[in-house]
C-alpha cells in the first residue's frame, strides 16, 4: 500500500468515524479491476433505528444496475481500503472541502486537499443524517439557484413533491456524465451542445456540473425550434448568471447555428439530449456525429417511425400482436441507433436513466468517440446493411449506408 493510499483511507476512516463524511466517490476502474467491477461506487452516511453511524454505499455496474449495500462505520473502514484497490479516483467530501485520491496510468499515485479535509472531520458540523430509506446522495441538494429557478424546488431549497422524479433523473443523469467526464479534454475551453433542449433542465445540470463542481471553462450551446421555450431558458440563464450558456431558437439541422456559435469545423466535445421525440434523437445523433462530438448523451422517446414497417418473416410471431409490435420496434429503433454510432466510430453502450417505474423512457445512449485502433469501418458498415436486410427495412429512414 503506498503513503498516498494509506493517508486517503486514513481520512475516509476519520471522516466516517466522527461522523463528517458528505459522499465518497470512487470512479475510472482500474485496469485489473475485475470485468465485475462497478463503474462507479458511492458512499454516504445514514443513521440505523438504533441511533448508530451506518455507512451506505451504491454500486453502479456496467449495464446501469445499482447495487445497495450497508456497513457500520467500522466495518466501512475495510470495505473501502478493498474497494480503492481496483480504481485510480478517489474524491471524499467532508463538509465543503474534498480530498481526491488518484493513481496515473503509469501508477503513479497522488493526494489533494489532505489538509483541508483532515481539519475539517476535526472541527466540521456532522451533515444531517436521515435513515437507510432516506433518498440517496445527490450531486444536487435542491437549493441550488438553477433549480430553483427552474421551478424544481421552492425559495427555501425543497424539492416540490411533484418535481421529484425530475430531481431523481436530473442527478441520474449527472451521475452518468461524471462516470465519463474523463473522456473530455483535460484542459481548454469544453464545447457542448444540448439539441433539442426543451425546458433545458439538463442543459443548467451540465454546465453547472462543468463549471462549479469540476471548475471548467464552457461555451455551451442549447438549441430548440420552440422560441417562446428559449426565450424563458434565457431568462432563466440571466438570472442565475450562466453567461456562457447560450440558447438559440433553430432547427438542430441549421450549419450556420453551429458555426457561429464554436467556429467553422470545430468538433465538439459533449452532445446530449433529453427525450427528442421519435426521428429526432436520429436527427440529433447524426448532427453529433457530423460535429465529431467526443462524446454523446441520448434519452431516445416516442419510437414512431419503425412501427408497422418491419417486414422479416422470422420475426413476424412478434409484428403480428401490436403490443409486442410496438416494444420490439422501441428495441430495434435504439439498437440501429447503437450500430450506426459504432459505424461512425464510438464506442457505445445503453444503460438505464431512471427507474423504469417512474417512466418507460430511461434507457441512456452513451457513446465516446474512440481512437482508430481496432475499428473496421467496412465490416460495422456490412453488418448494419444486413441488420437492415434481416429487417426489410431496404429503403426506409434507416437504410443509410447504401
């Protein structure tokens, strides 16, 4: 065990001992993690019936399962030197000072805010503790200014009973851009586009996670053809001061937008989007490719435009019940939407927004541009044409590499 390491445990011991510990965070598996190894492991404090320090944590795996597990506080101190062990990023919050642990590809490991953190687990005001079936730790309390502009929580920093479940997806999808918030350039100004942005909610959930929490420069484009909702996104930004938000009333399709807005050519680096009705998380996913976006986050929604045209005779035991038509249409929509990023050279996976008792529209697009090693264009392209080919789908909005 090194120093570093042997110091960070130290302080998660102290933190959770004297009851100080905010969240601890644990992210960017390490190579020989295990293939089992969540993506991203979080913990909190909670107070047991029996008035005793519990400690909570949250595993989130591969395919967007969460997996709860519970711990006293002294017992957490063995769990996590375990879990540190198969991941290079470490961030413990005590209060409002952080420490973070990381390990460089090379192995070589290094510890910030020590100090800060250690003083305050001395002298810091334990955090309101609820019990184990408290709502979990949010990246977001609810009093932030955005929010509650917003509408989604009141003056006082409560969560409107109504506006929960949009509170829940909000932090779970701020939750998925922070597992890839290393894929993004380490240094500049980040160029990001939410298309299709709606109420933005998850416009100001970005870039106040880029700018307040991780400390970036952005120049962040949101765009929507409905004015009067742009003209209100405005207004929301020049109260909160998110001044380099910039929201502009166009068809996603419109060059010039683009190019005004980060420079002729210029790739960009983040791309998301929210529940873009039927064809136009298409239209969205292919303008990202066009601006070669490092990375992209789609909600897809409303899956119209395959239903009733899927003529394969193998498939027909599910064509011929509407019901099972429309479902398996919803899976065949998204899955041409994964192959046709891969044929443009991400890396892709899909995993679970939200609760699907909460709605049946959680399921995530998430794809990285990857470097060229191992990508084969023509065989990614062959295979899409005979998915299309198996599909009679020869000739539809979908058959696009022709």
């Amino acid at each position: 065990m090194t120093d570093e390491l042997s110091r960070f445990l130290s302080l998660i011991r102290d933190a959770a001992s004297t009851g100080t510990l905010s969240r601890l965070t644990f992210s960017r598996p390490a190579a020989q993690s295990g293939e089992n190894t969540a993506t991203k492991v979080t913990a909190a404090l909670f107070l047991a019936s029996d008035g005793s320090l519990m400690v909570k944590t949250e595993s989130i795996m591969a395919d967007g399962k969460c997996i709860r597990k519970n711990y006293t506080a002294a017992e957490s101190y063995h769990v996590f030197e375990d879990i540190v062990s198969r991941y290079r990023q470490g961030n413990l919050v005590v209060g409002e000072r952080e420490a973070q642990y990381i390990v460089s590809k090379k192995g070589k490991c290094s510890l910030t805010g020590e100090a800060a953190v250690r003083a305050a687990s001395k002298t810091g005001a334990p955090p309101e503790l609820g019990g184990a079936d408290k709502e979990k730790s949010y990246f977001w309390r609810g009093d932030e200014a955005w929010l509650i502009a917003l509408g989604i929580s009141d003056k006082s920093g409560r969560v409107h009973d109504k506006r929960r479940s949009k509170f829940r997806q909000i932090n779970r999808f701020t939750e998925l851009l922070d597992d890839i918030y290393d894929e993004l350039p380490a240094d500049g100004v980040l160029a990001v586009c939410d298309l299709c942005c709606g109420k933005s909610y998850l416009s100001f959930a970005v870039y106040e996670y880029l700018t307040k929490l991780r400390g970036r420069r952005v120049n962040m484009l949101a765009v929507d053809r409905k004015a009067d909702v742009i003209s209100y996104c405005r207004g929301v930004a020049d109260e909160v001061g998110a001044d380099d938000l910039h929201f502009v009333a166009a068809d996603i399709a419109d060059e010039s937008v683009y190019d005004e807005a980060f420079g002729v050519g210029t790739a960009v680096d983040l791309t998301i989007s929210l529940h873009a009705c039927d064809i136009a998380t298409d239209l969205v996913l292919r303008r990202a490719v066009k601006m070669r976006s490092r990375v992209i986050l789609s909600t897809p929604c409303c899956h119209h435009e395959l239903y009733g045209k899927i003529k394969s005779e193998p498939l027909s035991f599910i064509t011929s019940h509407s019901m099972l038509s429309q479902k398996l249409t919803d899976a065949v929509t998204d899955g041409l939407r994964v192959k046709m990023l891969e044929v443009e050279g991400d890396r892709v996976e899909t995993v679970e927004l939200i609760d699907p008792d909460e709605t049946p529209k959680n399921v995530m697009i998430r794809a990285r541009l990857r470097k060229s090693h191992g990508y084969d264009r023509r065989r990614l392209t062959d295979e899409y044409n005979a998915i299309i080919d198996f599909l009679g789908l020869f000739g539809s909005y979908y058959d696009i590499y022709r």
